[in-house]
C-alpha cells in the first residue's frame, strides 16, 4: 500500500482537513469519557506545530441525518480546547457558506471544529454533493479515525475524490502498521488467541489466522462448540449447535496447515451462570452434568502462557472467560500477563479484551493495543477496508 502519513506531506499554512474519531459518551453537556479525544492528539498537535489551518471533523452518536441538540460537537469543542491550551473555534454545521468562510479565515496553527458529519443525511450515505462541500474545506486531507474505517461515509471516502492530497494520521498508521504490517510479515513463532463468546463471531477472523499463524488457541465461550466437536460433554455451557459441524472442519484445516490448534484441557465450571454459584475446576473428561463452563482453568493457563511466551508475534482477541464477574476472571487475566510480558510484539484487539488488559492494569505493557471495534476485526479477517483503500493514492 502507499499510503503517505501526515508527516509526509505539505502541510505549513495550508488548509488541512482532519477526519478523527470523536464519538465518545456525552451526558448533561460534558464529556464523559475523553479517551478518543486524547489518542487524536499527537495528529493535532502536529499539524498546529507545522502551521496548518486545521479543521477538524468527527461524527457523534446516531442523529439519523438530522439535527439533534444533545449531539452537537460543542461540549467537545471545550475540551479540546482545555486539553490543547488554546482555543477550539466551533462551526455551527460542517458545510455550506458560513463554515467555509471560517475554514478560510483560520490563520496558521488555529483550529475549528465542525458540527457532526451525522446531521446531514449525505453523510452515512457517501452522497457526492455533500463530500465536495466538505472538500471544500481543506487541500490536504488527513483520515486518523481508524474507528470508521471499515465503512465508506462521505468524510472517509467520498471526500478523497476531491482534495489535493490525502494521508492518514498517527494513531491510523499505528493500527495499519500493527494490524496489517506484522501480521502480514509476522516474525515467527507467530501464535494468536481468540476467545469472547461465540464461534460464529468470529469464523471471518478463524479462517484468515488459519493461513498466518503457527498455533491458535481458543478459550472463551466458544471453545464449547469445539469440544464439543470433539464428543465432549460440556454440560450446559455456551455451544452453537449449528457450529459444531465447522468447528470439525476448522479442526481438520488446521492440522491440513500445520497450525496447532490448542483447546482448554480444564475450566471453572459453576452450576449456574451466576457470580455467586458454586463452582469448581474440572477437566475435559470430568465436565459435570448441567454445569456451565465460565473461565478456563489453571492448567489451561499455563499451557497458553507457555506457548506465548515463545512466541515472537502475539496476537489477542476476545476474552478467556467472563472477566466481568470477579469469580471467572482468572483465565483472562492469567493470559494477559503472559501476553504483557511476552518477549516479541504483542496485539490486543477487541473491545472487551481491551477492557480486560486495561481493568489488570496491563494495556502499557502490548505493544499495540487496538482503538478498533468492527474496523479491527474486519481487518483481522484478511478485508480491504474502504477508508484505508480510500487513502492509496
Ligand atoms: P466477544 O464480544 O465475542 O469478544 O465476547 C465477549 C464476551 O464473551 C464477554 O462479555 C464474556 O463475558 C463472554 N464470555 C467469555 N467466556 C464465556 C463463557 N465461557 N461463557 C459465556 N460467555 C463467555
């Protein structure tokens, strides 16, 4: 791919518009949550060091094409102007006369931050018109809202067709790098843990990491619908009986390839799904009856921390058990100290697997941890996605 980063162009005193990722949580006009905000930092801090006139958009929420108060960018606008030192002009809409008057009239290392993308039904849409009046905006064109790129609105993609120059920003360089650049390259032993609920989830991202890695272990929920392929009695935890039979054919595929294929050997079986219910660990052969399987067991543990441990490139997604209730934490957080202290790169991505090293204590110590929710998987399921294409020039 030649895809050019922010640092790679021209961009002293020339109009840039900037794409971010600042759908975060809003209550009662203030900020909730400012994680979004601060990871879109060093690309704003950049192109007001270098002396652009920066305009900034994002979408919030799902105002459906229309104007709804309580989604305005405004309270946003506050705070980054806090977290910057200097102030943040607010557009009242993202195009039309008014707002370009304002883009034209910024002056070197000043900002303005467009209303959301969202209240105009030409967004979510791609629809041409509403792309060139966002082009006008800007000359050079920076996308850094990784957490949209696996869509085509008209501020990812459309809006391409009709600037001078495109480019990404830091924190998608970082995820193109990590999620497409090691993985495609990845130095080996290469070894990728998948867990989280359900197998139907994630058989995109199965069947991909199938022709890359040397060994893929599977915890969580769905190792269920894999033991139970392999003629296990699970009790009555989470199996997708409509699974099992690609379950066996993923089993097959792995050995045809080589991988090794490891499932949990033991589990912290309850016999309800209940924080509070009686539990205990039990093997493979020795599954109680009515018991739901809620973490893997200590055994299991340690032979998935082994084989991360030699590993050069480690790559995680999804949960080992439900690490929401403190009884069953154990096997999320006993792999995410191996993965945190793993000699090669390490990816974590996933929501509630970046929840998890976050909630130990642990996200510093990945080398990536991916902002990703739907981009991340699709990208770990082998897809283009249109808003990274979109930048290939
Ligand atoms: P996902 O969104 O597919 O990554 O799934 C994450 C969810 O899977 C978390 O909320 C976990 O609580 C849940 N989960 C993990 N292990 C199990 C299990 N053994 N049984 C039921 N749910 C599980």
């Amino acid at each position: 791919m030649a895809i050019r980063c922010i640092d790679e162009l021209q961009i002293d005193g020339r109009p840039l518009f900037l794409r971010v990722d600042f759908n975060v949580p809003v209550e009662g006009g203030k900020v909730k949550d400012a994680t979004r905000i601060e990871a879109a930092l060093p690309t704003i801090r950049y192109a007001l060091e270098r002396g652009a006139r920066l305009t900034v958009a994002s979408h919030l929420g799902r105002p459906k094409g229309k104007v709804v108060a309580e989604l305005s960018l405004e309270p946003v606008a506050e705070l980054l102007s806090e977290l910057l030192g200097q102030e943040v002009k607010m557009a009242p809409d993202c195009i039309g006369p008014e707002v370009e008057a304002l883009a034209q009239g910024l002056k070197e290392g000043e900002v303005l931050l467009l209303e959301n993308l969202r209240f105009h039904p030409g967004e979510e849409k791609n629809d041409p018109d509403f792309a060139q009046a966002l082009a006008r905006l800007g000359e050079v064109y920076i996308n850094d809202a990784f957490g949209t790129a696996h869509r085509a609105p008209a501020s990812t993609e459309g809006i391409t067709h009709y600037v001078q120059e495109v480019g990404c920003g830091f924190l998608m360089k970082r995820e193109i790098e990590y999620l497409m650049g090691a993985l495609s390259e990845p130095q080996r032993p290469f070894v990728a843990l998948l867990g989280g609920a359900k197998v139907s989830d994630k058989i995109g991202v199965i069947r991909h990491l199938l022709g890359k890695v040397d060994a893929l272990l599977i915890g969580g929920g769905m190792c269920y619908t894999f033991l139970r392929a392999q003629g296990y009695n699970v009790g009555r935890s989470l199996v997708e009986e409509e699974r099992i039979t690609l379950a066996r054919e993923i089993m097959k595929e792995a050995e045809a390839k080589g991988v090794d294929l490891l499932l949990p050997r033991d589990h912290v079986a309850a016999e309800e799904f209940s924080p509070d219910a009686q539990r205990k660990v039990v093997r493979n052969e020795e599954f109680p009856r009515g018991w739901v399987g809620l973490d893997i067991g200590p055994e299991t543990v340690k032979a998935f921390a082994e084989r991360i441990s030699g590993a050069e490139t480690v790559l995680w997604n999804g949960p080992m058990g439900v690490f929401e209730m403190a009884p069953f934490e154990g096997g999320t957080k006993g792999v995410a100290e191996a993965v945190a202290s793993a000699k090669g790169t390490t990816i974590v991505g996933g929501g509630d697997t970046v929840r998890a090293v976050t909630q130990f204590g642990l996200a510093e110590k990945i080398t990536h941890v991916s902002t990703g929710g739907g981009a991340t998987l699709e990208l770990l399921e082998g897809k283009t996605l249109p808003g990274i294409a979109a930048l290939d020039r």
